[in-house]
C-alpha cells in the first residue's frame, strides 16, 4: 500500500548519507534561506558577494580530471567556476500566481524569455493593480481567477545575457510566491521528461524542489509524488511546494519520504514518467567548500556517488511502465556520475533505450548553452572518424551543460531513457 501525503512530510530517517550532496536548482543563499522582500523596484542588479577562495585540492582535482574530460572545453568552465560574480540567474514565472507587471519589469531591465510561449502566457498578467495583492492571493480566489481564464500550460524562464538578479521573494504560509530563481540548466531534465496533463509523474530526488515546481508549470499531472528521504530537505521541500502550488491542487501532488532505491520494488510500473535528479557532486558548490577538511571528505565520498547513482537509475527503470520515461540528470562535469552511469544501466536493462536530445534541446537551445559535445560536432573534423563517432554515441546517452563566458548555466547532466513496450 503506498503511504504518501499531501504537502506533509514523513519521518523516516535518511536511507542514504550522500544526499546532502543534491544539487540546488535554487540560485544563491537568498533562496534556499528564503530571504529577502517582495518589492522589485531598485533590487535587480548585479549580485553583490565578497568573492570566496576555491578549494585547493577540490581545483586541482576537478584540474585533472576535466582538464583530460574535457580538454580545451575546461580551461574556459573552469573561469567560469571560478568567477562567481558573472554567475547568471534564470526567473521561472508561476504561472499560479497573478503575475502583474512582472513580466514588464523583466523586459525593461534586458530580460527576455528562454522558451517560446502560448498565446495565453500572458493570461494571468492583468487581474490586479498592485504586487502586494499578488503575494496575498487567496487559494480560493485564484481557483476561482483559474476557473475564468485561460490555462498557462507553457514552461515560462526569463534570463539576462549578464549576472543581473531579481530579488527573492520569501515564504510566507498562505502566500504564493510570483517567480523562483533557478539556474536555467536545470530546466532541460523538465523539459526532456515532456510532462502531458494527467501524467502520473514521480521526482525521485525532489528537494529542494525547484524542478517539482517546473514541472507543475509545464503541464497539470494527474498525479505528481515529490519523494525525498532526508527529513530537514523534506520539510524545504513541502515549504517550496507550499509557496508555488494553491490548495487545490494538492489531490494531485504528494510529498513522500521512501528510500528513492526500493521504490521500483514497491511502485514497479506506476508512473509514466520520472525524473531522478541524483544526488552528485556539486561542482559549483564543491569548489567552494569551507575547509581543505571538507574539500578532502567530499573527494573521497565521491567515489560512492555512481553506485548510489545507478541504484536510483535503476529503481526508476522499475517504477516508469512500458513505453515510459525516464530521466536522469546531475549537476556535475563528471563523466563517471554521468555517461558512466547510464551506460552502466542501459548494459543491465536490455528493454531500456536511450533517446538522442540533439534535435529536440540542444540545437534549439545552442544559443543560451554550450553543449559538450557541440551539437555542429558530427559535422566537422571528417577525417576524425573514431572520435566523430565516440562523441555521437556520448551524445545519445546524454547531454552536458558546461559553463561558458556569457552563458554561466550549468553544470548540468541531461540523459532520457525510455523503456520498451
């Protein structure tokens, strides 16, 4: 029998000691900490931060291993890594909330969409004078606003070309929150998982909860379970949901605390589409760890990450039903949590198949990220034919976000597996 809750978190302990390590799709302390005001006017500016110091022995690891990985590609990652000041931050709009001038104040500042929108993206942007209003919004009042409109169903993300950053907007219980601030990479593994209206929808790995929350904006499942393990995660989770999604939905999202590697077992063939969004090493905020002691215990855990990887991987192989899908990502350059993983599970899992993102994300996307390897790639060096053909097999088990000047999203991992009728 599945035990799960509706916005309320369970108490089991956590079933793995690693998942501290999930990256954050939150952008910044501001964020996770749920700091900071509601008002926008005089706040969008660049981020103002003392600049840390990198870890010595997290650099000259990462120098290692990337440096071999991805060759050329990694002396530019690694500027960028290094230079949090020229971070750039994504605005993902809720399409929940009444978005009053939001959109307007974007734009005025050089803000432009990331995706293409519907015609009806526009729908909730009308219904009130004033943004105090919007934070107050009653969940029966928007019900009832939902009720006469339109449905957004479209993803909406505004980025800027530079480190420019709305403000935060903090939790306040019975007030939804307008926007989340979210690193755009990380909204590729929502998109990959192509989310319809009345799917059944697992998030393995939910916390904090940024892609819950994109994958309420992409679609209305008819069944969404945002599962993580670790109670402090858990309860930043349900507050995230509490701030993003009105009451009403909640018949249709859950919050769950099972060990994300027995849900196969418990769950085999439920869901029609899951997203596991492991737990790894988090390049950005490894780099930065607080001690060369903490610097050397995350490198040695690290060694554990693939295994944890690949049980969840093949948990979720167990729980998505035939013709189902599955995605896999991290926040990671390395390819031992990433190709290394899904190749692994596609040599065990005979009825899974990989599907190629190259014409569906990152050829349309090329101008926001940079891809290794880069989507024109199977086009150039012909003499090259070995290496042509090893990146088009990576490629299909995968794509990788790297940091780049210009276009500081990422590291992301984005990997879609579907398993045969």
């Amino acid at each position: 029998m599945r035990k799960i809750t509706r916005f309320t978190p369970l108490l089991p302990k956590p079933v793995w000691k690693l998942c501290s390590f999930r990256c954050h799709t939150g952008s910044g302390a501001a964020v996770q900490q749920y700091e900071g005001g509601g008002e926008i006017q005089n706040k969008i500016k660049k981020k103002c931060k003392r600049k840390r110091p990198s870890c010595p022995a997290v650099l000259d690891h990462f120098d290692r291993q990337y440096g071999e990985e991805l060759g050329e590609m990694w002396t530019s990652a690694r500027t960028a890594l290094l230079d949090p000041l020229s971070w750039q931050y994504g605005v993902m709009l809720n399409r929940f909330s009444v978005l009053t001038d939001i959109r307007q104040k974007l734009q005025s500042h050089g803000f432009s969409a990331l995706l293409p929108q519907t015609d009806s993206s526009a729908s909730l942007s009308n219904s009130s004078s004033t943004e105090e209003r919007d934070l107050m919004l009653k969940p029966h009042e928007l019900h009832h606003d939902l009720q006469s409109k339109p449905s957004v169903q479209s993803l909406q993300c505004y980025i800027h070309p530079l480190s420019l950053r709305f403000p935060s907007q903090a939790h306040r219980p019975g007030r939804l929150k307008q926007y989340y601030l979210i690193n755009a990479a990380s909204l590729l593994p929502v998109l990959a998982l192509q989310v319809r209206d009345e799917d059944k929808v697992l998030d393995l790995c939910s916390a904090p909860g940024g892609k819950a929350i994109a994958i309420i904006q992409s679609a209305t499942p008819a069944f969404l379970c945002c599962n993580e393990p670790d109670p402090h995660r858990r309860e930043w989770l349900t507050k995230t949901l509490e701030s993003f999604l009105p009451h009403f939905l909640s018949s249709r999202v859950t919050v769950s605390g099972q060990d994300g590697r027995l849900i196969g077992q418990t769950e085999a063939g439920f869901y029609d589409k899951v997203l596991v969004d492991a737990p790894c090493s988090n390049d950005r905020s490894w780099l930065y760890s607080s001690s060369i002691q903490q610097g050397a215990q995350r490198l040695k855990d690290r060694e554990e990450l693939p295994l944890i990887q690949a049980q969840l991987l093949r948990s979720a192989l167990s729980a998505v039903r035939p013709g189902g899908v599955v995605v896999y990502s991290t926040c990671t350059l390395s390819s031992y949590e990433n190709w290394a993983v899904v190749e692994k599970i596609l040599e065990e899992f005979p009825q899974a198949e990989p599907e190629d993102l190259l014409e569906e994300i990152a050829i349309p996307l090329s101008n926001y990220f940079t891809f290794s390897p880069p989507p024109a790639e199977k086009h150039t060096h012909p003499k090259k034919h070995q290496l042509t053909l090893d990146s088009t097999r990576r490629r299909r088990l995968g794509l990788l976000v790297v940091p780049q000047h210009g276009k500081m999203w990422g590291p992301m991992f984005v990997s879609r597996i579907r398993r045969k009728q």
